[in-house]
C-alpha cells in the first residue's frame, strides 16, 4: 500500500497522521491477531474489559479485525513472507533523498555550486541510522543497478514458480 493509501485510511478512521506509527503497530498486532487465532472477537473483548482496548474504539476495532478477517488467509500468506524475508539482514522501510546545492566562494562572490543528495536510510532495525550523501555522479551509478533489479526480483518469482521446484511454495 501506498502513502496515499495509508493516508486515506487514516482519514476515514479519524486518526491523526501524527499517530500512524502507533496505528501501524497495532494495525500489525491485531493483523497477527487475526491470522492466529480463531477467537478474535473474544480476544478484543478481553481487551477491552481489562483496559487495554478504550471502550470508545471497540466498535471501530472490531470493525477492522472483522476486515482483517475476510481477507486472513492471503494477510496470513504476506505475513509469513515479510517474516521470510526478513530473517537474516535489517529490511528496507524507506529512502528520504534531499538536494542541496554546495557553493564555492571566491572574493565573497559564487564561484562554483554542486548539487549534493542528502539521503536518510531507514530499516526495520532498532538503533540504526544512516545517513549519507551522494553526488551527481554516484546518483546515476546507484540508479544504474537498481533498474535491473526491479525487473529481476519479479522474475525470479516467476521462474521459481514455474520450475515446478515445489507444488506448494506461493510466489511472493
């Protein structure tokens, strides 16, 4: 999904983007929830009898959980290929690039000015930032790669699907 997607969700629950993090936590916990356990609803009843579910947001999540619901075997396939997939190296979450312009001065005028991307890397992992910049040119010889591989991830998939390797592995 999208950001515009997400927004749009955010909009119709009325829940401010200030707190999509905290919604994207528990829209994951109840996703788990749900493609879990068979007693959802009793589950969030529990919840909100022992506090943890504010009374005011019960209908609305049951509502959810009762989306979540009628999609739980395709949500239960995406959550254990995200697991798959992130079993090993901190997973990809975003990329913020920004452009700066870098000026040279000579005799208090612009001599020169490079264009500079300032680039943030976010992973699912804790406690780990990266940031970096990246010039003109490292821009095109980044971007070089990553085109093959938009094509070829994708592919892979296929083929593996099509090697008959396993009658019971999905493609994900």
């Amino acid at each position: 999904m999208d950001e515009a997607g997400v927004t749009e969700i955010l909009r119709r629950l009325e829940i401010q983007v200030r707190d999509k993090s905290s919604f994207g936590t528990a829209l994951g916990l109840l996703a788990i929830l749900v493609t879990s356990r068979d007693d959802v609803a009793e589950v969030i009843s529990a919840g909100e009898k022992v506090g943890v579910i504010p009374p005011a947001s019960l209908a609305r999540i049951q509502e959810i959980a009762s989306d979540l619901s009628r999609g739980r075997t395709a949500l239960k396939e995406v959550l254990e290929e995200t697991s798959l997939a992130n079993e090993v190296a901190p997973s990809f979450q975003s990329l913020t690039i920004a452009t700066e312009l870098r000026f040279g001065f000579e005799e208090a005028r612009i001599a020169r000015f490079v264009p500079v991307a300032i680039c943030h890397l976010s992973t699912d992992s804790q406690h780990s930032r990266c940031f970096f910049q990246m010039t003109k040119k490292d821009v095109t010889q980044a971007g070089g790669p990553l085109i093959p591989v938009s094509e070829t991830v994708p592919r892979s998939s296929r083929l593996f699907a099509m090697s008959g390797s396993s009658d019971k592995v999905a493609a994900g």
